[in-house]
C-alpha cells in the first residue's frame, strides 16, 4: 500500500523526476541531488576527463564573461563552475557538502592563525602587506 500511495503522489503531482527535490535545501546539497537523480536517469557522463572538458568550457565563459564586462552573466557562469565541481564531486564519489565544510575549517583555521602572528607583531590585517599575511600563511599551512 505504501508504495502504491508513493507512485499515485509521484504520478499525480510530479512532471520532473526533479521536483521531489525541496527547492529549499542549501543550494550545494540540492545541486548534488539534482545531479544524482539525473544520473540515476542516464544523464551522466561516461568519462571523468569529460566532465573536466565541462569544467574547462565554463570557466572559459567565466573569463570571457568577466574580460567583456558581462556583469549580468558573471553570476550564471560562477553558478556553472559550481554546479560542474559538484558533478566531479559526485564522479569520484566525494560529499561535496563536507568537502567545502573540511575546507572552510581548514581556511578558518590558516587565516586565525595570520591575524594571530600580526597581532604578535602589533599590527592590524590592515598594516599588513599581501605578501606578509602570504608568508605567514605558507606558515600556517606547514604547521
């Protein structure tokens, strides 16, 4: 009876496959969704190298975007870039979601780490040169 009453819902109220997808999630873990149940589908690529060749093409038109001065297109580039490491994400199998969780830590911690040693010197992030606030983030990485 359940998944009578589940196909009845999904035949009734349903003309994608996609909008099962709560249109509310954090965009991340809806991208990973939609591309999943795509997949699911068929709609994948075969070869990792031709998911890359995506990611060459959009960050192509993110660069000619930028280079024109498209300001109306930058935004629907950037959101193409992201949407195709999703999709490499997903080729190989790694949560995209924690993976930009683990990196946030991970910058959180490097960059805490500059404001501390400029702090030690008596100086704002402000004072500091790019250069420096790079040395000591080459620091902070071998620590």
């Amino acid at each position: 009876m359940g998944r009578n009453k589940k196909k009845e819902k999904n035949q009734t109220n349903q003309n994608s496959i996609l909008d099962s997808i709560p249109k509310n999630l954090p965009s991340l873990i809806r991208a990973q969704k939609i591309q999943k149940k795509a997949a699911k589908e068929g709609f994948d690529w075969d070869k990792i190298s031709d998911v890359f060749k995506k990611l060459d093409e959009e960050v192509s038109e993110f660069k000619e975007a930028v280079l024109s001065k498209k300001n109306n297109e930058v935004q629907s580039e950037v959101g193409d870039i992201l949407f195709t490491l999703v999709n490499i994400a997903k080729f190989v199998k790694v949560d995209a979601e924690e993976a930009l969780r683990s990196t946030n830590s991970k910058f959180s911690k490097r960059f805490r780490f500059i404001e501390q040693e400029i702090k030690k010197n008596g100086q704002t992030l402000k004072e500091t040169s790019l250069e420096e606030m790079e040395r000591y983030w080459q620091k902070a990485k071998n620590e």
